[in-house]
C-alpha cells in the first residue's frame, strides 16, 4: 500500500508541475497582450496630441498673420 500512495504522489506533484507551467505560459502571453495593447494605445494618443499641438499652432499662425495684414483704424 505504501508504494501505491507514493506513486499516486508523484502523479499529483507532476500534474501540479505541468499545470503550474502552462499557467506561467499563459501568464506571458497575457502579459505581452496587454503590453501590446498599451503600447498602440499610448502610440494613437501621441498621434492625436501631435496632430491637435500641429493643427492648433497653424491656426495660430494664420489668424497672426491676418491681424498683421489688416489696417490700422486710427
């Protein structure tokens, strides 16, 4: 009987072993998803804020020069 509970023992700590190994791998690739993700995200944010920060100082510097081109009324 005790060579039985002894193989029954090794069977649950090699489930324990694969099972725990396959956690880990899916732990990875959880982990590379969400870096991923985080990383396109911070990239269109960037994008965004460019384009707005480019937009807005060409407005600035057409509503500049229209103010500089228009007469004086004294």
């Amino acid at each position: 009987m005790p060579a039985k509970k002894m193989l029954n023992s090794r069977v649950k700590i090699a489930f324990l072993l694969v099972l725990s190994s396959c956690l880990l791998l899916a732990c990875a690739q959880v982990k590379e998803t969400g870096r991923t993700i985080g990383h396109t995200t911070r990239d269109a944010a960037t994008a965004i804020g460019h384009g707005t920060r480019d937009a807005a100082k060409a407005v600035g510097e057409g509503v500049k020069k229209v103010v500089k081109s228009t007469p004086e009324n004294d």
